[in-house]
C-alpha cells in the first residue's frame, strides 16, 4: 500500500470521530429545561397585626404596605417590606416597619412556594396617648405561602413575627420586648 494512502485513511477516520463527536456534543435542538433564572418581584399586601403593646393587649394593628423580591435561583432569595400600621390603634397607637432579609423557598413547583424568611431592620413605633414614640432594631422571623396565578402574578399569605430589642425602654419600667405578630396578604408582579 502506498505510504499517501494509508495517511489519508487515518486523516480520514479522524476528521470523522471529529465529525461524530461535535455532532453528539450539540445533538440537543430543544432544551429540556431552563436554568432557574433570576427573578424580581414587587407587590402590596394588607397586614392585621397584634400589637405588643401594652404587654398582654389585644388591640389589632392593621397596615398597607409594599414588599419585592429578589431571587437569585427557584428557592435563594432576598425580600424586603415598608409597612405603614396607621390603622386601629388603640388611642393613637401606631407603628411603621422597614426590614429586609434572606428568603428560601421550600418544594418548587409551578403553583405553590412555601418559603421561610428572616427579615431585620428598623421599627418605629407611637406610643398611646400621645406618651412618646421610638424606633427599635428588630428580628422578625416568619414564613408564608405563594400561588402562582399565572407567569407574572402571584397571590400570597405570609405570618411574621418580630422582636423589638430594648423595648419598651421606658425609665423605671421592666424590659419585657415588644413582640408584635400577625399575618399578611397580598399579590405580587414579576418586572423580570
């Protein structure tokens, strides 16, 4: 055999398994599914808190605040809320909450997300009869349910509960913590 041939044969066979081999590297024309992408969200809900104080009331706070979302993947997430609680206060009483926190969401699926969050920030509250008003660091653990209604809208129910460090913080008085807690329900809208 003459020593071109065989070299052409070989040349051959291995520019086909080059062939054969970028073939089967993009041998997928549809993607079988998409990365979980990251995502924004933004939304209003309606909350109806217990107040923490005084120690051991029953008053009822209730709100109108707005919340977003910003998750990095399906369940790793961050989510912050400004909430105004201006209504049913007892004489006067009233509170304002900031806070933001990391948020994970438990058991994807295309309707329902369970997630937990644990937010911190700044709680100012306005004492009853006019006593005085002061803002607080506060925790606030908490957890809730999402449905998805459709790509861009979600409904959703949330329960929270805050610790307000040093509080009351009244001059000869004890300090008991305030803890507010109560739930919240809103809807939600994907800007991306």
């Amino acid at each position: 055999m003459f020593p071109g041939k065989r070299w052409m044969k070989r040349a051959g066979c291995a520019i086909a398994g080059l062939i054969i081999a970028a073939a089967m590297t993009y041998g997928q024309s549809v993607p079988s599914a998409f990365h979980a992408g990251q995502s924004f969200w933004v939304g209003g809900e309606y909350a109806n808190f217990q107040a923490g104080f005084p120690q051991g009331s029953s008053t009822r706070l209730t709100a109108i605040g707005v919340f977003a979302n910003y998750n990095w993947n399906h369940a790793l997430g961050v989510e912050g809320h400004a909430r105004f609680f201006s209504f049913g206060g007892w004489q006067g009483e009233a509170e304002q909450d900031y806070l933001a926190g990391p948020r994970y969401t438990f058991l994807h699926n295309n309707t329902w997300r369970p997630f937990a969050s644990f937010e911190a920030g700044l709680v100012k509250m306005q004492y009853p009869y006019s006593i005085g008003s002061q803002s607080f660091f506060t925790m606030a653990p908490g957890g809730g349910l999402e449905y998805r209604v459709n790509r861009k809208w979600r409904l959703r129910a949330a329960f929270e509960y805050q610790i307000l460090s040093n509080s009351p913080n009244f001059v000869g008085e004890p300090q008991y913590g305030i803890k507010p807690m109560g739930g919240m329900a809103g809807i939600s809208y994907r800007l991306f």
